[in-house]
C-alpha cells in the first residue's frame, strides 16, 4: 500500500520530485467558487455571469458544464466595453475573507490537494461578451481597447487574488483560460504574445512571489504557446488531449512539464468490449506514466456526465477499475 496521500504525492510531482505512484488529477482541486465570483449563476451555471453574460446548458452534450450563449451579444464594440463590464467593486473585510476561508477548510478533504484563485481569465471572457467574430475582429482592429480589457479583468482577479492566498493557503496557483480547438490556438503567436500573454503573466507572478507552483488548464492544441507557458513558471498543464501528441510532449519537457492527461476514448462505440478497453487504456499509460511527470486527468473516469450513454458510463467504470489497479505498479 502507498504511504503518500493523493495531496502528498501529487505536489510531490509537481514540485518535480518523483511520486510514489501514478497521480491523479481533477480540474475541480484548482477552482475556489468564491461567492463574489459567481455573478448570478444557478447551481447548474445557467444564469448571468460576473460580466453579465448570459450561460446556458450545452446541449450537444460535449461537456457538462454552462456556457455563454451564442447570440445576442452583450458587447457589440470593443471600445464601448467602459460602459458594458462592471465588475464588484467591493473590498471585503478580513472577517469575510477568513470566514470563507473557514468553510473552505472545514468541506476540505486534507487527503486532496486543492489550489486556484482569483481569476477570470482573459481570452474567454472577450469571447463571452463579443462573439467568436466581433470577439477575434477586435483583436486585430482594436488592439489597445482589448489589451484596456485585459488590464482591467487582470488587475481586479489580482487584488483578489492576493487576498485569497494570504487566507486560504492554496497548494497551487492556477489559471483557466481555453483558447485553441482541436487543431490550433485560435490567436497568432505574435498576438497571443501581445494581447493575452502578459496579463497570464502577471497574474501568475503573484503566486510565484507566494512561492506556490502554478497551473494552466487549456484544452485543444496549445503547443504554439507552450514555451510562453513555461516561462510564466507553469509546471503543470491540464487537459493534455491527444492532438498534441502526449508522448512527444513528455519526451521533449521531461520533469519541466506536468502532462495532466488520459487516453481519449472518441473512437470507442458501444460495441468496444471491456478487454478493449481495458488494454488500451494500460497501454496509454505504460507508454506515458514511466518517469514520473504525467497525472491521470480523471474526467473520463467520471460517471454521471449529462449525455453519456449507458455504454460510456459503464466504459468509465472499467478504465477507473482497470486505474486503480495499475497505479501502483509503475514506480515500485
């Protein structure tokens, strides 16, 4: 049996020591929910936002959780955003803080790790509120109103932010901001170097001059953008998806990279049978756990995602089964 907790043994890791065995990784360690974040969200996400941007239910059933609708934009011209965000500007008080704090800990598995922050992203809230078209036309017409933007959503995460460390005591910083799909970052180098980079940056200084590790969430192809990634300090990334080939990923960055990832199963129906399933799924981490920088992002060992078929639910059985028995084999 291991000695480590799953907390002990993946800061281990990602503080580039080798773990005692394979971690796991959940996106849900590195979000904090602080009430003030939240705008006028539902408990399902539906509702309004924190820039007031109207978030609905997927029903392509890609993924569970709310999104912005799309249409009706809140935002029609990048240069009127002065008139459009708002966001809280109350400074709360040291009692409110460490009483949040306080309920944190007290619904805290100290078995788990558990990071996050303050932050809003940059990328994503200009799509929420502009579009995908008038959102990326804005980039290259309006450079400095959108960089304004930034500036604005960067510095209010930051003054929270601080203030989340000093009382919560996260394991990790961590950021949360897609922009790729499948095949391609959706802005240029030079423009995701001009207009996204320096606010990531600068909001992920604060947890290196906390002394905390920091991670970065992105799916889709993000290697265009990897060595900017590191430079900000990042250790870890998550959800590492296969179209960015993870095993030449872990050959290039070694321990300077945590691949937080898992063999995606989009070409299994419901006639693959559980030996299929289970083979393919060990083979996937016999070729990526040796070496001791990889994470199991668990998503798809979760059951009871709204939209998986019957055969998914129980295809995410049997990769949980066939995890927990492989786990503590690798590193003996």
């Amino acid at each position: 049996m291991p000695t480590l907790s799953i907390r002990e043994n993946f800061m281990r890791m990602i503080n580039k020591e080798m773990p005692e065995y394979l971690s796991e990784y959940t996106l849900f360690w590195a979000f904090s929910f602080l009430p003030f974040m939240m705008g006028e969200r539902n408990p399902d996400g539906t509702g309004k936002d924190i820039f007031g941007v109207e978030q609905v239910i997927d029903t392509s059933n890609v993924t569970p959780a709310a999104m912005p609708k799309t249409h009706d934009f809140i935002l029609k011209d990048i240069t009127k955003w002065r008139d459009v965000v708002k966001l809280p500007e109350e400074d709360f008080d040291d009692s409110q803080w460490a009483a949040w704090a306080k309920e944190a800990d007290d619904n805290r598995d100290p078995n788990l790790p558990q990071g996050g922050g303050c932050s809003l992203g940059n990328f994503q809230p200009l799509m929420g509120l502009m579009g995908f078209s008038e959102g990326l036309s804005a980039c290259v017409e309006e450079p400095e109103e959108v960089k304004a933007l930034m500036d604005y959503i960067t510095s209010w995460s930051i003054k929270h932010t601080k203030k989340y460390i000093h009382y919560f005591k996260p394991d990790f910083g961590f950021l949360a901001d897609d922009i790729a799909h499948e095949r391609a970052p959706f802005l240029s180098v030079e423009m995701f170097r001009e207009l996204i980079a320096p606010y990531w940056r600068a909001y992920y200084d604060v947890f290196r001059e906390a002394d905390l590790p920091v991670g970065h969430h992105n799916c889709g192809y993000f290697i265009p953008y990897l060595e900017d990634l590191l430079s900000m300090g990042v250790c870890f990334w998550d959800p590492v998806q296969g179209s960015n080939d993870e095993p030449a990923l872990k050959k290039q960055y070694g321990r300077d990279l945590i691949l937080c990832c898992f063999p995606e199963n989009r070409f299994w129906d419901e006639t693959t049978s559980e030996e299929q399933v289970r083979a393919e799924f060990k083979a996937f981490w016999d070729i990526m756990a040796p070496g001791g920088a990889v994470a199991a992002n668990n998503y798809y060992m979760t059951t009871g995602i709204p939209g998986q078929s019957d055969a998914q639910v129980l295809q995410g059985q049997w990769m949980a089964d066939e995890f927990e028995k492989i786990r503590y084999d690798y590193y003996k």
